[in-house]
C-alpha cells in the first residue's frame, strides 16, 4: 500500500518528497491486489471529503471551448490594467479553474504572515512550474491549468494579494461579478 499511495501522491504533484523514496511494488497475487487496490480507492475517495486533498491533483486538461450553455460555466476574467495582469476561469464540477495563458503579479506583495495561506499557494505554484516568468514582462503565466476550491483564492494568487474573490472576478466580456452571476444563477433554480 505504501508503494501504490507513494506512486498516487507523486502523481498528484502537490507535494515534493524529500527523500526521493519511491519503493516499487511488492507481488501480489491477484486476489490480494484486488483488494489493495479496492481500499485505495476507497480512501482516496474518502480522503478529500476530510480536507486531505494531498493525492488531488490541481492541475487540469483543458477542455476544447464551446459555445455557453445555461448550465456550462461562462468565462470569468479578472484584470489588473495597471499591472497587466489579465486571468481567465471556468467553474468546473465545483472548483474555480484558471484557464493556462492566464498572467499573475509577478511577486506575492501581500502579507506573508502564518495566519494567512495565499502567499503559501503562490509560492507552491511558483515551486511547481505551474507560474512562470512571462517574457520580458515582470508578470508570472499559468503554464497548466489549475484548480483552486475559491474564487478568492486565486484572485489572491493572480492579484498577488488577499483578494475578494466574488466582486474581483467578472464575466467576460461584461461587468457582473461573480457573486452576481452565482445570485442570478440560483434565482433560476
């Protein structure tokens, strides 16, 4: 089990293992799989729902765009004209995922104080390769796609800063924000 959860977390990607341990698998008969493989499933199912999301990938396949249906996600954007920053998401199956291309402040300028974690994802995205210097400009791009659980949080990661992320994310195009679109939305529910 151990070989089979180390190989689930080196494939999420959201942690660095420093040692570089990564024992292969023992032989099974397969019997004995079967049911190794049943509970890892079960636990990486069970797992998230507890708030340990450290076999959950955050990186996502961009999925080809289409039209906007009723039920689909319209595009969000969010802009610093000031900054040159210009970020676009989709919600998908309940998390808000930053669309690869998307520009972020090129430093985390807010508070770097234990209480608060932005600066901690900022940080890990830059650590991971997922942000990147963006040409010559000062300014980091989301070279995948990537999941966060909140608006908020990566409007702090693109904003460099603690962000509301309801009133900072806009619908493309137009001025409603996000916290509008989400009222609207369940009104017509």
């Amino acid at each position: 089990m151990e070989a089979r959860l180390i190989q689930e977390g080196i494939g999420a990607d959201n942690i660095k293992l420093d040692n570089g341990t990564s024992p292969p698998l023992p032989s099974l008969n397969e019997s004995s799989m079967a049911n190794m493989e049943e509970f890892i499933g079960q636990l990486l199912m069970a797992l998230p729902a507890v708030q340990v999301d450290l076999f959950v990938s955050k990186v996502k396949v961009d999925k080809p765009k289409q039209t906007t249906h009723y039920d689909e996600s319209p595009i969000f954007e969010l802009t610093l004209k000031k900054e040159g920053v210009k970020a676009t998401a989709i919600l998908d199956d309940g998390e808000f995922v930053i669309q690869q291309g998307s520009l972020a402040r090129g430093e985390y300028i807010g508070k770097r104080i234990d209480k608060t974690h932005y600066w901690k994802i900022y940080d890990k995205l830059v650590e991971q390769g997922i942000l990147v210097k963006h040409g010559s400009s000062d300014n980091l791009v989301f070279t995948e796609s990537y999941a966060f659980s909140s608006t908020s949080a990566d409007g702090a990661v693109c904003n460099g800063r603690s962000t509301s992320g309801p009133i900072a994310w806009k619908v493309q195009g137009t001025k409603q924000t996000y916290r509008e679109w989400e009222a609207e939305k369940l009104a017509k529910d």
